[in-house]
C-alpha cells in the first residue's frame, strides 16, 4: 500500500509515545520482579495488606505501525521473565494469530518483531498467547499469558463517496440557504487516532449557486430566483478532503446534478390577440369545429387551464371544453349555423391557470384573453333525416312485406329538393329489409327468426334529387321480437348419476329445461307421462321455480342387476299457445364415493377394481390364491367323505326343541325322521303337545306303567271347558318348571277348532297319534331298489311304534 509523504514526519511523534510508555508503563512490557515473600512493597516503604504474590509476567497490548516498509522487520515489543538471568536457558514461545508468520520471536531474548506489512483496515490487533519455559527441562517457568498487538493507524485512506455521482431536486425560485441535499464521505481510517478520518467538505464546481456545509456535508442553495424556464439543471462538484482539510490530507470528490423543478410562476399567453375561423353552415350541433391554444411555459399541473367565452352571445352559441392533454380549448356548435340569417360571430375567449400559487400573486393575474371571429360558408348540405339514429322492432314469423317502420330525411337549403331513400346493403350477407324510394318505408323480404338473429342493424341513405352526390346515412337498428314457436326441452346429452346407496324420497338430481323463445313465455311446469305406468324407481317433483326434481322411489339400486334406468319428462312452457315436449333421461346406476370434505357424486360411473387402489404385491396375491385353493380342497374333500357315510343324520338333533323350524336341503327326504322334526301337532294342539311330551319322557323298562296313564288322543275326546287364557297360562307354568327345555324364548302358535259343530272335526292334525293300519308290503317287491329302501324304512319304524305302545 502507499505511503504519503506527510508520513515521515509522524515517526518522531512515534517514536515519543514509544519513549513515554516505556517511562511510565514498564510493568506492561517487562514482569514485575517476583518478591521472596508474599507481601509487596510499594515505592513509597509502605506494605500492602494484602498477603498476594505478584505475577512473574504481566502483557498488555502492545502496538504496530500499519504499512511499515523500511529494510528490517519492524520492532514490537519484548518478552521477559523474572526466571531469566540471561544465561539462555529460558525459551520463550510465542502462538497465536499470526504468530510464526507476521509475528517473529527470538526465544532467547523474547524480542518481537513484523515480518510482514500489516493493514490496519483488514485487521485492527491481533490475539497471541506468551509462554517461558526451561530451555533444557521443557518445564513452564511462567503460566501462559495472552497479550494483543494493535496495529496502530496511518492516513493511508481517502475520504470516498460509495453512492456517488447524485442526483438532487429544488424548487426554482427557492430562497437562499434552502436545503438541497445531505452528503456523507467515508474515511476507512480510524476515526479514534489523530485527524485522519476527520473530513471537511468544500464545493469545487458550482458556485455561486450553491454551498456546502464543511462540516455536515449539507448542499444549499446560495442564489435566489433561480428560474427553471432559464436554466434547469446544475452540476455541483464537492470534495471531501481529511486532517481536517490541512495540507497534506487526502481528498475526495463527487458530482451531485441538481435539477430546478417547475413552480407556476409563468402565466399563460395566447400567440395571437386576434383570430379568425371559417364554420360551414352544415356542421352539426355538438361538433368540435375549432381549436384555440395558449402557451405557457410552466410544466405539469403549473400549466394546467381552462377556457372560458366570456361575451354572453358567444356563449349562446358556442361551446368551448378543455383538452388536458393538448392543452387546448375545443370550440364546438350549440344552436345549428345559417348562413342567411348570421354571416360572423365573435367570441371572446380567456385562458386561466387552474393551480395558482399565492406565494407569486404579486406578479398579476395568471391568465390572458384573444377574440376569435367565426365565419359561416354558405354550403349545399345534403338530406338531414329526423333523428340520428332509429330502433324498430317486428315479430318474427310475419309474413312477406311487413312494414317495420318508416324514416324521413328532408333538404336543409331553401331549395327544399326531394328525398330519395336506399338501404346499403353491402353490410349485409343476406337482403331482410327494403325500402320504399320515396316514403323511407321499410318492410321484410323474408320471413325472420328471433331464434336465428335477434338484431337487424341496417343503414339507410338519403340523397337529394337534384343532387345525387349529396348522401347522408342513418344507422337503424331493428329488433325481431319473439312469439312461443319452440318447444322447451331438457338436454338429455349427460347421463344422471344414481347412487347405488340412495334412498327412498333422495333427490337425485335437479334439471333445468332449455327455451330457444324468450323466458317471458312464461314459466315451465313438469310432469310424468299420464299415459304411461307409474314408474316404480323414480318419480318427478316440480319445485314451481322453472327446475324439478328426480326423486327416488325406493332404495338400494344395483349397477349389477340393472345399470340404466330412463324417466320420460314432460315439460311445458307458459307461451301463448303451450307448447310441450317429452325428453327421455338417462339414469346410470353407480358406486359412489365420498370426497375428503363432504360428500360428493361421481360424474361418470367406474368399473370397480378388482384390487384396491393402492394394489397388492405378487407375493402377496400368490398367498391369498393359495389358501383359496386350500379351502376349496377341504370343501371337496369333506364333500366326499360325507357322500361315503351310509346314515344320513337327521336334520334336527334334538327332539326337545319341538319349535316351528324351516329346513332347507337338498336331499332325499328322511321319511318318519322328518315328521319327529316337525311336529306340527303340538305346536297346534295344547293338549296333544302335552301327550307327546310325556310320550318322549318314558323310559326303557316303564312303557306299560305309563301307557295306563296316558290320556287319550285329543283328536278324540273333546277338550275341557276351559278358556285358551287358562291354556296359555298352564303353558308357561310347565315351561318355567322345564329344566331340560332351551334357555331362550321360543314362539308357539295354538290354534284349534271351537265345539258346537255337529259334524265334528274334518281337521287331520288329530291323526298323527293314530296307529298306522296293517299294511302289505308284499306289492312293494317289484319295485326298484328305490322303493325296496323305503319299505325297509317303514317296517322299522313300524316296528317301533309297535313295541312303545304295547304293554
């Protein structure tokens, strides 16, 4: 880095400091001397009280010149040790930052010295660690001590502006001292030592209209009536200089542009006091037919305007606006021009500034007036219709040449010439409209569709007959107004989703009819056909609202018994006449789902995955269809080992549970096996189900003591006197005093014919107790091992009837 000149003359103030701190603060540079005992003495003989020894050694900081570039490395400081009697047997050590590379020690003497040039800017000190040990032993002398070298400042750093060149604004006709703007140097020096980041600012260019501040840095103006209509911009060049700008400091400098900004100071000026301009008779009423400018020189909204006629008869016929843009005043007509009874008209026109600014009122009133003389030109103007611009309307559907309106156009000139009347055509694809040639009245040349095209726009021209050339047009608009000519419909495009789990009165879904007519028709209502059945899934609710909704019938729909359903609708319009039409919709049973937030209907149905969304894996699916193919192994092999067994069980193992059952199976029928499964007469008779249950509790070895206490077949002796309450009372006595009968709660019906019949009973419930007759089976020998099985059946059951009754 370079050294100034003026940096010679800094070493002998250097090497003074250096002379002073050696003088008063040896202590920080060298160890005190370690007293023999624990009591220090002061210069002054006294002892200090406290019994604490002193330290071997004690560093503070020590300092470093930045940017030293003599020949020989330059001297920091010295390390020493009480323990060093200078025979060299005391090593020192110096770590660190820096240490061993821009710090240097001589283990002998502890001198320290800068190997290196040091920048004070990109590093200010420096941390190192001072350790003394026995050359020989390796054994610390002193506990290690931590000290730090500063490097010590030089004005090797000019002052500097990093945002530099600026750019800065005042008003124009600012007073003097008014503040422009503030600018900040920086000194990478160190602000703490000497004058070398102290900075004084000075304008270099720009005198003498603005000054700078030598301490602040702040720019002001230094003239007044600065105007910006003279000059608009200024560069001001400041210099930063440090040593508090003495000779031999470092400088500086930056440029700041300063721009006048614009004040209403100016007011406006027409160029001209006079002016003249030519108005034909036939321009029309609302139309700009001049312009007029004043100039002024400010900017913005300082040379804002407006116009003004000042003279009441300029007024009555003209108009005059403002173009804030151009700044200009549009000049239009009011009252329509003749030439035959006004030739000229004067107006008397002033521009004044909008914006003013109170504080240059003294320099008089801010606007200016001219005349403007208008002359009217006698001109052959051509037809001029009624009105502007012309709507009609006509139904659709009218018949060939049906008169929609009609228009008039006449000569505005004395001459009052005639009229004739055609229809431009080259707009149009397709000729609607004609027009009568000299009544201007229109009719259709088709028949029109509101539904095709609602709007007809058209223009109509008017020329003169003396004077062909002479053409003006009309646009006119002709609206086709609508009649009840279309029927409405529902789209029957999308299928309806139902949901396989809706239910029964769920609104499935809400349609909303399609009328090419216009809605004021009327309003729709909706209906089932009336001459077709009654629709046992669905029905239709009209919610008097133009909209009706499908509503199910019933619930629990099935995609796979049956996945279309189709709902005719009748639908009809409130027109004059009524018109209707029956839509077939379309119904599409579907699984649905429901979505993260609410319940949401699938909109096109789905094919259900055979495995689920998020899949399985081979493994997986290898496993499961392996224990399918076990489980049908199983199955079949059970199936087979039950065909083998030559005794079918019976169907109903035990013979207490006498409840109604219903068996379903697929065999042979059991024969006497099934009837002991299903005694339908005790379920029917009170007093037979009584004997049957005693018939079952007999015992081997007592069938003759019990069948003297039988009672007889209640098919044959008639039943007590007793009501079906008592009955049913006895019932549940027996039931609460049966052990042995199931421990839950079983239904039996007791149904029985009333006495008073004089035939009797032609009921054959009462035949199940009676003996079977003696029967012949001999016939049975003929006939196929089938029927050899089932009298084989018979006898064995026969032969334990017999031996149960007998005594």
């Amino acid at each position: 880095m370079r050294i100034p000149a003026t940096t010679a003359c800094l070493y002998p103030l250097l090497i003074c400091l250096c002379f002073i701190q050696k003088s008063y603060g040896t202590s920080q540079l060298r160890p005190n001397v370690r007293a023999p005992s624990n009591q220090t003495k002061h210069p002054d003989g006294e002892r200090d009280v406290h019994h604490r020894p002193k330290r071997g050694w004690i560093w503070n900081q020590f300092f470093v010149l930045e940017e030293h570039i003599g020949p020989e490395a330059q001297h920091v400081g010295k390390l020493h040790s009480n323990s060093d009697k200078g025979d060299g047997s005391v090593r020192y050590l110096l770590t660190g930052e820096g240490a061993g590379t821009i710090f240097v020690i001589n283990e002998v003497t502890g001198d320290i010295h800068a190997s290196k040039s040091l920048d004070r800017e990109k590093k200010g000190h420096y941390v190192l660690h001072a350790q003394a040990i026995d050359r020989y032993t390796n054994r610390s002398l002193e506990p290690e001590s931590e000290f730090i070298i500063k490097v010590q400042d030089v004005n090797d750093n000019a002052p500097k502006f990093p945002d530099g060149p600026f750019a800065a604004a005042v008003p124009e006709m600012a007073d003097v001292g008014t503040s422009v703007f503030q600018l900040t140097a920086t000194d990478a020096d160190d602000p703490t030592y000497g004058n070398s980041a102290k900075i004084v600012y000075s304008v270099l260019q720009g005198q003498p209209y603005f000054s700078v501040d030598p301490k602040t840095g702040v720019i002001r103006t230094a003239l007044s009536n600065m105007d910006r209509e003279a000059r608009e911009r200024y560069s001001v060049v400041v210099q930063a200089k440090d040593m508090a700008g003495s000779v031999g400091g470092l400088s500086g400098s930056t440029t700041i542009n300063v721009t006048l900004t614009d004040v209403n100071d100016n007011p406006p000026k027409f160029p001209q006091k006079n002016y003249q301009l030519y108005v034909p008779e036939s321009a029309q009423i609302g139309k700009a037919v001049g312009k007029i400018k004043a100039n002024d020189e400010d900017l913005g909204v300082n040379a804002e305007m407006r116009y003004i006629i000042t003279n009441a008869e300029g007024k009555a016929m003209f108009s005059i606006t403002t173009d804030t843009d151009q700044k200009e005043g549009i000049i239009s007509l009011r009252l329509p021009l003749n030439y035959e009874k006004r030739k000229v008209h004067t107006l008397h026109i002033e521009g004044v500034n909008t914006h003013l600014d109170p504080r240059f009122s003294h320099l008089g009133a801010f606007k200016d007036t001219t005349t403007l003389r208008i002359i009217i030109g006698d001109v052959d103007e051509p037809p001029v219709f009624s009105i502007d611009y012309y709507i009609m309307d006509v139904y659709e559907n009218s018949p060939v040449g049906t008169e929609v309106g009609t228009v008039t156009a006449q000569d505005p000139d004395s001459t009052k010439s005639p009229v004739r009347y055609f229809i431009d055509h080259s707009e149009e694809e397709q000729v609607y409209f004609t027009i009568g040639l000299n009544n201007g009245v229109i009719k259709t040349t088709r028949s029109l569709d509101r539904e095709d095209v609602a709007w007809h726009n058209i223009t109509v021209m008017a020329s003169e007959v003396d004077n062909p050339s002479l053409v003006n047009h009309v646009p006119i608009t002709i609206q086709v107004l609508d009649v009840n000519d279309n029927a409405p419909y529902i789209a029957t495009d999308d299928e309806i989703i139902v949901c396989e789990t809706s239910r029964a009165g769920q609104v499935i879904q809400t349609v909303k009819p399609s009328d090419k007519d216009n809605f004021a028709n009327g309003r729709f209502s909706f209906a089932l056909p009336i001459d077709l059945p009654v629709n046992p899934n669905f029905t239709l609710k009209d919610n008097e609202d133009n909209t009706a909704s499908i509503v199910a019938r019933r619930r629990h729909f099935s995609q796979s018994e049956q996945d279309l359903y189709q709902l005719p609708v009748v639908v009809r319009d409130g027109g004059e006449p009524v018109l209707s039409s029956t839509s077939t919709l379309n119904l599409r049973v579907c699984v649905c789902q429901r979505g993260g937030g609410g319940s949401s209907r699938l909109k096109a149905c789905r094919v259900p995955a055979f495995l689920s969304k998020a899949g399985l894996s081979t493994g997986a699916f290898i496993a499961i269809l392996l224990c399918i193919i076990i489980l049908l192994a199983i199955v079949v092999l059970f199936v087979i080992l039950r065909s083998k067994k030559g005794k079918k069980e019976p169907l109903i193992i035990s013979e207490e549970d006498v409840r109604e059952n219903v068996v379903t199976y697929d065999d042979e029928g059991g024969g006497e096996e099934d009837t002991e499964a299903f005694d339908i007469a005790a379920l029917r008779n009170p007093a037979g189900a009584e004997w049957r249950r005693l018939r079952r509790e007999v015992r081997p070895g007592t069938e003759g003591w019990l069948v003297a206490c039988l009672p007889q077949s209640p098919s044959l002796v008639l039943l007590d006197t007793e009501d079906m309450h008592h009955v049913i009372r006895q019932k549940v006595v027996e039931a609460d005093r049966d052990t042995s009968g199931p421990p839950y709660d079983s239904l039996q019906t007791y149904s029985y014919e009333g006495r008073g019949s004089p035939t009797g009973s032609v009921s054959s419930l009462g035949l199940a107790q009676v003996l079977p007759p003696e029967l012949s089976y001999s016939d049975l020998e003929d006939w196929e091992p089938e029927g050899h099985t089932l009298s084989r059946l018979f006898e064995i059951e026969l032969s334990e009837t017999e031996q149960t009754i007998a005594p």
